[in-house]
C-alpha cells in the first residue's frame, strides 16, 4: 500500500503545466490503472475472470461486454485482412447471449476465441491502434467530456475522474453515479467538494463489485487532497500500489515504455495518502 506523508497546505505551488495536450494526461492516469503503464498497451490481453470475459486493448475493451465485439468490426472495416476479424463470429455469438454477470454488464464466455489472447498481442497493424484510439474517443473520452460539461465541471482532475469512470463503469455507469451525487458545480456546488461525493459513490459501487479495483481511486483522492486540480505536470499517480510519474507524454509510437516510479521518492512530486473522503481538504487548490 502507498506510505502515509504529511499533508501540504492548501497554497501548495505547483510548476508550470507545459503538458500541450491535457488528454494525455488523463489517457495516461487512466492507463496506469488498467495496464500499469503510462503509455498506452495497444496489444494487451487478458482473462481477469471478471465475468467480462477477455480484457484486451489500450483501455481494456473487452469480449463480453459488445464493446470488444464493435472495435474488431471497425478495425476490420479499416483492414478486412486483419488477424482478428476470424473471431468476430464468435463474438456475434456472445454478444447474442445473456450478459447478466458483471453488474449485469458481462458475458464471461470465451467459446471460440482460443488463440485470441495471443494474436492480440502479436498484432503489430497501425490501423489496429487507430481503430482502439477511434473508438476510444467515440464510446469513453468524448462522453466523458460531454459529461463533465453537462454538469459544469472546470478542473481537470474532475474531468480525468469522470473519464475513468467511463472507462470502468461505461458511459451510463458513470452517469449513474453523476446522478447520484447531488447538486452539481453547475448548479452551485463547490466541485471540490463534488468530486469527493463522486469518489465516495464511486468507493461504494466497486467494493460492491467485489473484483478486488477497491483502491482504483486513491490516486484522485491523492491529487484532491493536495489541491492539484490542474493537474499540473509533472506528478505522482497511485495505481494499485504503484507509483507512476503522469507527464503528458503519450508515445503513441510505443506502447511498452515503462514509468513507474520509487514511491519513496517524493522529489518531483507531492504524495498524499487519503484513506478517509471526510477529511478531505475541499477547497479549490486530484
């Protein structure tokens, strides 16, 4: 688990933000947490056994959950001779089937995919990531960001933290949850202080959950807490234990390159550990 350390005060100075996109910023805190890496694994693949059936992708698109099924249809239009488009029958059969695992969001069959964890991994194909970075946008980072606008939300960090939830939860979990939180920023609601409800809410859905991503949002609540809702660049994200420096810079060349970080060195950037939402600090200042 991260080490406690002091918390600093609410004037903390940070550096200048030089990041020249803020979506790889959030792109990037979003993949320490599915990949544990900042840069993005286009040709990741895994069964978690979380009832999902097999997680693959930069952002853990998965084979029962229709969205694994909808990128290989695209990417498929875009190179009809890809090494994948075998599986599509396959994936038509699942999606057909119940999905009532998962939160009522899962088919964990893989009947018919053997060999799909591998040929996933050794799918070299550019267009493969253009098809992942596509729908990426499409079905996760522009509704998150519709939705964070919809509610009135400034700050960047509110904004990575509706992505992710985007990502984990779908577009609809994620406006469950938004739904569930109360007045909002722009109905009057400091966002500080709205984001530590979403992140409360958030705690609870995944502890129901029960597949062990319980502490997928220390690394906002660390933020919060010191009071970088900018996201100034460069600083430490938590994922899992892990320490990771977020810089902005997405090599979308390069999928591999590691940058976690000592999480005893805490030179270049502030770690806050926050185990409790009540003694958040909420004014405007992660």
């Amino acid at each position: 688990m991260p080490k406690d350390t002091e918390f600093p005060s609410n004037n903390t100075e940070y550096p200048s933000n030089n990041t020249p996109n803020m979506k790889n910023v959030m792109l990037q805190m979003t993949s320490t947490l599915e990949n544990s890496d900042t840069q993005l694994r286009f040709n990741y693949a895994e069964n978690l056994g979380d009832e999902r059936g097999i997680t693959f992708g930069c952002i853990g698109f998965c084979t029962g959950t229709y969205d694994g099924n909808i990128l290989l249809k695209y990417y498929t239009e875009l190179n009809p001779d890809n090494t994948l488009a075998k599986y599509i029958p396959a994936l038509d059969k699942i999606d057909a089937g119940p999905h009532d695992e998962a939160d009522g969001d899962g088919n964990p069959g893989v009947e018919g995919l053997s060999g799909f964890i591998q040929d996933v991994n050794s799918c070299d194909d550019p267009l493969f990531k253009k098809a992942q970075m596509d729908k990426l946008d499409e079905y996760y980072y522009n509704p998150a960001m519709e939705l964070a606008d919809s509610i009135g939300a400034k700050n960047a960090l509110t904004k990575a933290f509706i992505y992710d939830m985007c990502v984990r939860h779908g577009t609809d979990g994620a406006e469950s949850i938004i739904n569930n939180a109360g007045k909002t920023p722009k109905q009057g609601a400091d966002e500080n202080t709205f984001l530590w409800k979403l992140i409360s809410l958030r705690d609870e859905k995944l502890k129901q959950e029960g597949i062990e991503d319980v502490d997928r949002n220390q690394g906002y609540k660390n933020l919060l807490n010191s009071g970088n809702v900018d996201l100034k660049t460069p600083f430490k994200f938590v994922a899992y234990g892990d320490y990771f420096t977020i810089d902005g810079n997405l090599d979308l060349g390069e999928s591999q390159q590691e940058n976690k970080v000592d999480e005893n060195n805490s030179n270049d950037a502030v770690i806050i550990e926050v185990s409790d939402k009540s003694s958040a600090k909420t004014s405007t200042g992660d």
